[in-house]
C-alpha cells in the first residue's frame, strides 16, 4: 500500500481551504472592491455616491457591499434587508457614528459610550411631544423679533435669509436667551465658521484634522466659543418659568457623570445638529411650496382664516392655530421626504443573515433613505411633490408614514424632530402672513454628490442641497427668489 506523501497532503489541504473560503465568500453579498487595495471602489464611490448605490442595486440586487477606504458597507434596499437593519439585536448603532463623533466633536469612544443613552434620553425628554407646548410661544417671539430686521424691502439670498432668520432663534432657544450675537462683526464671524465647520462636517468626519486646516480652525474656534459661554448658559434662568434649557439640561447631566470637561464638546453637537439640519428643510420647503402655485394659495387662504388680513401686528401662534394648518406640516414633511438622508448606518455585531447572504461582522449596513423614499411601492409617484399623501399618516397621535427614514430609526430616531417641525412650521407661517412671495425660476435640481451627516444623539443623517437663491421682499411687492448655480460639498 503507498502513502500519500506530505507534499501532496498538505497542496490538498491548502485547496480543501481555499474551496471552503471560495464557497463561504459565495453565500457573502455581492462585494464591489474595486481595482486598488484598502481604497477600494473609493474613488468611484465618492464622485456622485447617491448614483453608485442605486447602480449597484440595479446591477447586484437589492443587497451588495461596497469596500471604500478599508472599510466594508454592506447596502439593504428591500423588505428583509430593511427589517434586519431596523429590528436586528446583531446591529448596533452607537458603534457605527463613535469615529464620526470622535473626530467632529473631539469625544472619545468610551466617554460617548458611556454617555450617549442617557443624553439621548434627557434631549428627547426636553423636546419631546409632551414638552411642544413651551416652546410654541418662545418661537413664534422670537421669530418676530428677528422677523422685524427684515425691513419692508430688500434683496438677499434666500440661504442667507433662512441662516440670518433661524440660527440666533435656535441658538436662544436651546441654550440661552442673548447667546446669538448682536454685533454685525460678531455675527458674521460666528456664521464664517458655523458655515465652514458644517460645509466641512463630512470630510471631518472621516479625515484628520492635519488634512483640513480652514475645518479644524472653526472647529476649535466654535469649541472656544462654548468653553467661554459655558458659566453663563449654566447660570441662565428664563424670565418666565425658570425652566431649563434644552443645554442646561445636558450640563446637569454631564456634571452628574463627572464629565463637564467635555461641555463644549456636546455644545457643538448639539449646535450643529439643530442648525444644520432645519435651515435646509425650511429652505427647501418655501422653494417647493412657492413652485406649486395651487398649494402656495391653498396655505395663504388658510393662514387667512386662522390669524385674519395680513398687517403689520404681531400675532400668537398657538398649538390650536397649527391644527388648522395641516397642510403646512405636509409641506415639510414632504420635502424631508424629498431631501432625505443620503444614508443611515449600523454596525452589524455578529454575522446576520439576509435573503440567502450572510453579512459578516464588523460591516456598516446602511440603508438609503434618500433611494427608499424613491421606491414607488412604499411612495406612489416619488419623484412628485404631493403633501396631500401626508393625510393618511396619524400624526397626531406623531405616527409617520410606513417607511420613511428620514429621522432614522429605532431606539434612536431624532429626538429634535418636532421640535423642528414646530419651528419650521411657524416660521412659515409668519413670513406668509406679514409677506407675498414668488418664484421666477424652476427649482434647480439636487446634487447628487452628497451622502450623510450623523448626529450623535440620533439616527439623523442628512444630504440636503444649499442652492442658493436671491430673496427680494418688500411687503407691498411680490417676494422673489431666483437662483444662481454654486456647487457646495455637504
């Protein structure tokens, strides 16, 4: 009898393995990893990467992963895929935005791990639906007084307008009454660096600082910015109730777990979150409702038969007076739809099986809102702006739509959401009343270079287009926004 020898042994052995890591790969989702090691499909990926996912779906099916930067993001497009992504106990998302967060934000993993539940706890408790109320009054105020600096004429940007308008409203809001400058010099400084850090976000969050010197400068310009104010929001008290502030309410917390080192680090998040995010929305919603005439008319006849003629009065806006204006919550509600995330993300914990793949651990799992909210099964007719399919969702009882992602997900969704629904709302509301606008040109058309953005304290991403529009206004004369062509990273 003739053994077999070692040689012949071990060259069987190594094509025994490499047949069983062919065959394991085989039931792995279809990958794309491009030409060039570690970076991957990076480059292709990162040109237009709302086109490359809905190509890769098209060309692989409703799962694929994609290897950019050494990094493996596996994508779920459909029904199962969706409801791993949304219900699995194997995905985790804290472990998917700690790098993101470290690197905007400069918290470090086990501080954010330690203390991101509980502060996305105390920021839903403070605008959460039970809360709304307090705030309907301080908005519609503080709305006005910015409101009054308008003029009866004038001509600016409508990007600018909605900043000048919304950013020292939010920032007295959520942290203290006169925070927001007052000086022009100051303002403009504080809008500089705001703009470049937000501008900045997504290559900051996944390069070093070393590689982005305009971005760290406002960085560390807006962290000095809290660490300078941190005494003062401490010791705030509101003239009226005495109540905290949605930032005060973090501050007890971080003194509670010994962690007020990193006051202004959570300051910033908490600043970016809140304006980089409704400043888009409110400016993507005036530019659609102003381009659908029928829907601009249908709004400016109910604001009528709610708060009477249009003058020069201030009015309260109540939470009564926003359940007869149901149409401007669509509004919104449908633009998000329309300006939705780019992507939301997950860290998948232990391997999970998804149709007849099985998504190794360690991948992101992503999944588009931007793409579901264009999938005609959920959406009929996506690509149209209809609020009217608003009607069907129990928002009263702050039920969304089946499917729609764009405040994530889950035990994490945005604890702000309405919050800012709230705000862009009444912010509507008042430009209407005390204005008459118009478009001139169609709406230009979304970049499709954008992706994400994550807010630590939620599941919120976002990819919104700052096209910039000139904004005429005068109270006699019709409102008017044009736009120009200018090319923004967000």
């Amino acid at each position: 009898m003739e053994f077999i020898s070692p040689t012949v042994l071990i060259i069987l052995g190594c094509v025994a393995v490499l047949l069983f890591l062919q065959w394991k790969n085989l039931r792995r989702p279809p990958c794309i990893s491009g030409w060039i090691p570690w970076i991957g499909a990076g480059f292709e990926f990162g040109k237009t990467p709302l086109e490359f996912i809905e190509k890769a779906r098209i060309k692989y099916g409703p799962v694929f992963t994609v290897i950019v930067m050494g990094t493996r993001m596996t994508f779920v497009t459909e029904e199962e895929g969706i409801n791993v992504f949304l219900k699995s106990k194997e995905v985790n998302f804290e472990l998917a935005v700690q790098n993101p967060i470290y690197r905007t934000a400069s918290i470090a993993k086990n501080i954010f791990l330690k203390l991101h539940e509980k502060l996305y706890i105390t920021v839903k408790g403070k605008m959460g639906t039970l809360n709304l109320h307090k705030f309907t009054g301080q908005l519609t105020e503080e709305l006005q007084e910015q409101l009054q600096h308008l003029g009866t004429h004038g001509t600016t940007d409508l990007n600018k307008f909605m900043r000048h308008l919304l950013y020292p409203v939010t920032v007295n809001i959520l942290f203290k009454k006169g925070l927001f400058p007052s000086d022009e010099r100051k303002i403009r400084e504080f809008h500089q660096h705001f703009q470049a850090y937000d501008e900045g976000f997504e290559y900051g969050s996944q390069l070093p600082e070393c590689l982005l010197r305009n971005w760290s400068k406002s960085k560390k310009w807006l962290l000095e910015l809290f660490e300078k104010n941190i005494p003062d929001i401490k010791t705030y008290k509101s003239a009226k109730d005495n109540s905290l502030t949605v930032m005060q309410a973090v501050l007890d917390l971080l003194e509670m777990e010994a962690n007020e080192q990193k006051s202004p680090n959570y300051g910033l998040l908490l600043l970016w979150a809140s304006l980089s995010n409704t400043v888009p929305v409110a400016f993507w919603t005036f530019a659609f409702v102003l381009s659908h005439p029928n829907i601009h008319r249908t709004i400016m006849e109910g604001i009528s038969s709610v708060f009477g003629t249009a003058g020069k009065d201030k009015i309260k806006v109540s939470e009564d007076d926003l359940k007869k204006l149901p149409l401007i919550k669509w509004c919104i509600l449908e633009t998000i739809r329309l300006r939705a995330p780019g992507v939301i993300t997950r860290k998948v914990l232990k391997p999970v099986k998804i149709l007849n793949y099985t998504v190794p651990s360690g991948d992101l799992l992503m999944l588009s809102p931007f793409w579901l909210h264009r999938n005609p099964k959920y959406f009929p007719e996506p690509d149209l702006f209809k609020p009217e399919r608003w009607k069907k969702a129990n928002l009263e009882k702050h039920a969304f739509l089946d499917c729609f992602m764009a405040f994530g997900s889950g035990k994490y969704q945005c604890p702000g959401r309405w919050l800012a629904l709230l705000e862009i709302q009444i912010c509507i509301i008042l430009i209407f009343y005390y204005y008459d606008c118009s478009l001139l040109d169609p709406l230009p058309k979304q970049e499709t270079a954008e992706l994400s953005r994550i807010w630590d304290w939620s599941a919120v991403s976002r990819c919104w287009q700052r096209e910039p529009f000139h904004f005429e206004h005068s109270q006699e004369d019709p409102l008017q926004f044009f736009p120009k062509s200018k090319h923004v990273f967000c």
